[in-house]
C-alpha cells in the first residue's frame, strides 16, 4: 500500500526544490536544487510501483535522464559563466511574486481536485489532491521561469520543471496503469535538453552570451 505521508512528503518537497532552482542567481546551485528535484521523483515513482511495478522501470529511466544526464548537462554548459543574466524581474520582487502564485495555485488545485478523483478510493483518494496542486504549481513556476528569465540555461530549468510538472500529474492520476510508465519514459525531454544546452554553448562561444533579450536582436 502507497504511505500517504511518504507521498506527501516527497511531493511537497518539490515545490521548495523548484522555487530554489527558480530563484538561484548561481546557476550551479540552480542545478543542484533539480538535481534534488529529480530523486524526489524518483522516490515518488518507487513510493507508487507497490501498487504497479511497472513504474520501477520508469524510476530508473528517470534516475538515469532526470538525476544524472540532465544535472551533468547542466553542470558542464555552465562551467566559466555559473551566474544567471540579470532576470526581467529582481528577486526580492521575484520572491513575493512566486510566493503568492504558489500559494494561490496550490489551494485553488487542492480545492478542485475532487473534479480529477471520480471514482478512485482508498489512500490514492487522500494523496491526489496534493499531488496534483503540487504538480499544477510546479508546472506553473517551470512556465515562470522560462517567461520571466533572460539566462537561456535558465529557460532550459523552466523546462524540465514544465515536464516533472507533467509527470508528477501523469503518475497521481493514473498510478495504477502498466501504460503508465511506458508514457513517462517516452515523455522524457533529456534529449531535448541536451540538444538545447549544445545549441546554446555554441551560441555562448560565437557571440559571449546566453542572454535571450541581446539574442532576439541578432539579425543574419
């Protein structure tokens, strides 16, 4: 049987993973608050497959992309330039700002989630609503930072917090099904990560910047 406790744990522990990888200036420590991120999600897979072994399949596919191969990708596309472009918005301004849109998604997703349970009983009925405010605000503050961030790296970091956003709801809503985990690993962006990161170092060495604002003014 699933501990709600363990889940609630795990899964409310990704909204400070995200708000610090959101508003780290160093991009480093950014890397590091998705690296924790990800073996959060790890542990949530592994927490949900006594219900459905399936998902230990889908737990090590993420602990390999999501633990290990985007961190990495992160880390060396950052090494020589560890600090983020100056953002649109400053973070004392920043920080309220996502302090007050956490707090409004996650009670008004709590709230309405009893729209998403239908017919599901027992302890899953307990932990979905968290799971899914939790999982509607990541998805919020990936969209966040990839709007309010000029720091390209960053955008990529908005990104992966879009797609545990998604995953996070993925396996709430249907925990139980073998399809599953076969849909999350075949939803992982670590590719796409990888080919962002190698396009923006190229960018970085040809022109000395991964600010997005100077890019848009760049012209053939």
């Amino acid at each position: 049987m699933v501990s709600p406790e363990l889940v609630h744990a795990l899964s409310l522990t990704m909204i400070f993973t995200s708000f610090a990888a959101v508003e780290a200036r160093n991009l480093r420590h950014a890397t590091v608050a998705y690296l924790c991120q990800a073996l959060l999600i790890c542990g949530l897979l592994v927490a949900y497959s006594v219900q459905n072994t399936a998902l230990l399949y889908w737990a090590g596919t993420a602990l390999v992309t999501k633990a290990i191969l985007v961190p990495w990708f992160l880390w060396r596309a950052t090494a020589g330039a560890e600090q983020e472009t100056k953002p649109i918005i400053g973070f004392g301004v920043s920080a309220v700002l996502l302090i007050v849109l956490l707090s409004v998604m996650y009670k008004l997703t709590h709230m309405h989630a009893g729209a998403f349970i239908g017919a599901v009983t027992g302890n899953l009925a307990a932990i979905l609503p968290t799971n899914l405010a939790v999982a509607f605000t990541v998805f919020v503050l990936g969209i966040y930072a990839i709007l309010t961030r000029r720091d390209a790296i960053k955008t990529v970091i908005g990104l992966c917090l879009l797609e545990n956003g998604v995953h996070l709801s993925l396996v709430s809503l249907a925990p139980k099904l073998e399809e599953t985990a076969l849909a999350g690993i075949a939803t992982e962006v670590v590719v796409t990560v990888y080919l962002l990161l190698y396009i923006i170092g190229g960018i970085r060495k040809q022109f000395g910047s991964t600010d997005t604002f100077k890019l848009s003014e760049l012209h053939w």
